[in-house]
C-alpha cells in the first residue's frame, strides 16, 4: 500500500482537545510510521475514538498538530486514509450500491469492478443485492470496512471495530484486519478488548484520562508495564 508519495508518517504533536472548560485530549505527542497494527487502548473515556477522529481530521483540535509526511495540516493526506466507525453508518441501499456510492463520492474510476473486487474480497458477493441495514452486526462491518478498502487508503482507522460483535464475527474482523496489515496497510485502531490488543498489535498506545502514558512495542507492553497505570489497567482495576 506505500508509494513513493507516501503520506506517512503521521506526527501528531501535543494534541490538545477541550470542550466546555474540561480537557478531554493533554498534549498527546506520538508518530505513526508505515506498516503493522498500532492498537490506541485504554479505559472509557480516556480519549481513544477521540484521537482517531483527530487524526482523520473529522475535528480541529484545541492546541497541537495532526501532520502528514506530504506536509503539514490535516487536509494534506486526507484523500488517502479512511475510518471506519464503532457502529458504521449504512445507506438506505445495497450492499452492492454502498460500496458504488462511496466509490462514486470520489469519482473513483473502474468503480464497478472496484466493487466486485471488494464484495469477493470480503466474503459479500452473496450479500451483494441485500439492504445493508438489515446485515447482521459483523456483516456490516465487513461491509464498513470493505468500503474503506475500496478507496485504496494507505492508512486505515479502525474505531471499536469489535466491540458488539459475537465471538465468531469478532474472529473474522480480526482475521481481515491481519490479513490487511499483512498485505501492508497500517492500521491504527481502538480496542477495549486486550486479547485482541495482543494478537493484532505490534505497538500500544496506552491513553489514561486523556494523556498519553506509554508508546511502546505490544509484546513489551503486555509482558512488563512500565507504568503503575498500565500495570492497574491490564489488571482490570483502572476503571473509571
């Protein structure tokens, strides 16, 4: 997925959110280069979908810089990442014509067979003609993130991408994302849920009411916290 004109790295730079007199965001400071999975973890509330939707350029942070490896500002590589939302926002239409509309929204060309691709490579051809609100929770997100795909994105978000689906829909998310770090998207994603953290991952970063407390290579994260709130959190008693 990287060119020569590629977007990374992501420097994102004391980034700082507050609304309404209260700091949710305190100078987050971390780079995201090319390749593997970056899992953002954390308890509720510590700033995690926040980040992401920062990141993507969805919100204007307070204080801090969101830039891209093709220059600074949050618009200079928006056209090549792409996010996928806790709970994905589906047309009134197909399957089939969710992935047309999205394709159609950027005049993408071949679009038809974009889309033929993407439904074959995502388990949803014979999905296809079906109205995408009444997929089931794991269909549709297959569906979400099949449209991202669609877009040719160097880097993809994933906000939650788990969160309420049964265990059997839950392994084949985690089976797409793998096999979409592998083919060398980077992906940077959202998780509650540890196990996953710890299959996926190469890298955590650990949020803690909205600072950033550790950065670090997965393995090394789950195996010896550096920090007492980590420590607390893997342990389940850092709940807010």
């Amino acid at each position: 997925m990287r060119d020569a004109a590629s977007i990374l790295p992501l420097t994102v730079e004391e980034l700082t959110f507050e609304r309404e007199g209260k700091r949710l965001l305190d100078r987050v400071t971390f780079t995201v280069k090319a390749g593997g999975v970056t899992a953002i973890i954390g308890p509720n509330g510590s700033g995690k979908s926040l980040t992401l939707r920062l990141c993507h350029g969805l919100m204007e942070p307070s204080a801090g810089s969101v830039r891209w490896g093709v220059g600074s500002g949050l618009m200079a590589g928006r056209k090549r990442h792409a996010m996928v939302f806790q709970r994905p926002v589906m047309l009134r239409r197909s399957a089939r014509a969710n992935l047309a509309h999205a394709l159609a929204a950027v005049k993408a060309e071949g679009a038809g067979a974009r889309v033929d691709l993407a439904l074959r490579r995502f388990g949803l051809t014979e999905l296809a003609e079906r109205p995408a609100r009444l997929l089931s929770g794991g269909e549709q997100q297959r569906l979400a993130i099949a449209r991202a795909w669609s877009l040719q994105p160097e880097v993809l978000f994933l906000d939650e991408p788990s969160s309420q689906l049964d265990p059997g829909a839950t392994r084949q998310i985690e089976e797409i994302i793998a096999g979409l770090a592998a083919e060398g998207m980077t992906i940077v994603m959202t998780t509650h849920d540890l196990g996953q953290a710890r299959r996926l991952a190469r890298r955590v970063i650990f949020l803690d009411r909205g600072r950033l407390i550790e950065d670090t290579d997965a393995a090394a994260f789950f195996a010896a916290p550096a920090t007492r709130e980590a420590r607390a959190f893997i342990a389940g008693d850092l709940l807010w």
